[in-house]
C-alpha cells in the first residue's frame, strides 16, 4: 500500500490495523489514543501513545494497529506557521526595499493607515 502516510490524518478503532510504505521519512504523530507499530525489518515493536511522534524509514513496510480509538496525523508541522513567516519576510523585504515612508503613504492612500502610521 504505497503512498498511504501523505499528508493526512488517520483514524484507528481499536484492534484496526492499517499499513504502508512511506516513500520518504516522515513524522506521524500520535494525536489520541495508543497504537502499537512495527517496522519491516527491525526485530522489536513500538508502543506509541497520544503526543509520542515516529518518523519513517523510506520504502519499508509499516504496521500499526490500534489498542484504543486512536488518531494519527501525517501532516507536515507548521505548514500554516511557514506561510506566516514567508509573509512577514516579505513585508519586511518591501519596507526595506520601498522605505518605511513609502509604504506609510501606499497605506493612507488606500485608507488602511490612520495616524498611527
């Protein structure tokens, strides 16, 4: 089952398994409950539990099934904190390039900026 850790998040009842091969390594992390995990390949198993995290092994077999309902997010972390600081960077950027009097008079023009400014 390739492809089944990509960006999403996953629910487990309890005593469901689901399995895949992660196509690079990545963190999964555990958001509820406890699941037990094991990997192609390496002799003991995991116990992981709401907060614990496990990054893949590219391209080997992943079992994890769960003790309780469970959930585990695949998600990239910080995906929306990322955005934030890429547009904070380029204000920024803008300022230093267009000086702080430049975007103070671009804002009053579009009525964004009181005195303040």
């Amino acid at each position: 089952m390739r492809g089944l850790f990509t960006n999403q998040l996953l629910s487990i009842e309890p005593g469901e398994a689901i399995s895949g091969v992660a196509s690079h390594a990545q963190t999964l992390r555990i958001t509820r409950g406890n699941v037990w995990l094991t990997v192609e390949g390496i002799k003991h198993d995991y116990w992981l539990s709401a907060g614990d995290t496990f990054t893949t092994i590219p391209g080997r077999l992943i079992v994890v099934e769960a003790d309780t309902a469970s959930s585990i997010d695949t998600r990239r972390p910080g995906a929306k904190q990322t955005l934030q600081n890429v547009a904070a960077w380029i204000a920024a950027l803008g300022q230093r390039a267009f000086g702080h009097a430049t975007v103070q008079a671009c804002l009053k023009r579009h009525r964004v900026c009181n005195d303040a400014c």
